[in-house]
C-alpha cells in the first residue's frame, strides 16, 4: 500500500439496500476504502428516511445531505455537509434523513460504518 493515498468521497460507489420492507423504507449501504492497523475508513450512504442502530466507536464527517440523529434518552442533534460527528460504542441511535446523506467514517476494523 502506498505511503499517501488519495479518496475522493464524492465519487466513490457505494452499494445500498432496503433497510426493511416496502417501497417507502430507506436504503443503506457502506464501502471500506482503506485500513491503517485497526482503523478503517469508508463511505457510507443513507437515502431520506429513518432507521434504527447501535453504535460502534466512530467519526465521520458528512460529505453531502442532512440527517438529526436521536440517541435513545437525549435531544436529537441536526448534521449536515461539513459537520463532525462521533458515535460511541453501544449508542442506541435514530437516524432521521431528511436529504439522502454521504458521509465517511473512521472506525475499528471490526465496525461497519
């Protein structure tokens, strides 16, 4: 691998699939780009709409789009282009997109974006 490399996250193809049933559900999808030790680094993409989770440790960075995202107990917190986010391992979260969200994540090897 070389010494620097160059990502574009714009650009990259990131495949995505229906979180639940029916057409009105929300699509989601991840692509890992690179790898440093345990750190991984990827894209992921969530079209408008809710889904359910549980957080790894994690920062990102919102590339394009818009979401509030509820962790279970707390105020809902708005993201979007440009803002930085960290999840916490364990966190019960709601993501709420309100305009279909790109964003790269920095997380263990072992996390899922």
């Amino acid at each position: 691998m070389p010494g620097v490399m160059r990502i574009d996250p714009r650009s990259v193809e990131v495949p995505v699939a229906p979180l639940g049933q029916g057409a009105s559900s929300p699509s989601a999808g991840f692509t890992q780009m690179a790898s440093i030790d345990d750190m991984a680094v990827g894209v992921w993409d969530h079209t408008a709409g809710t889904s359910a989770h549980t957080e790894e440790d994690e920062v990102f960075i919102i590339v394009s789009g818009s979401a509030i995202v509820t962790e279970d107990g707390a105020d809902p917190i708005e993201f979007g282009a440009g803002d930085i986010g960290i999840l916490r391992s364990g966190a019960r979260t709601t993501w709420s997109v309100t305009e279909p969200l790109r964003k790269i994540w920095i997380a263990r090897e072992s996390s899922n974006g």
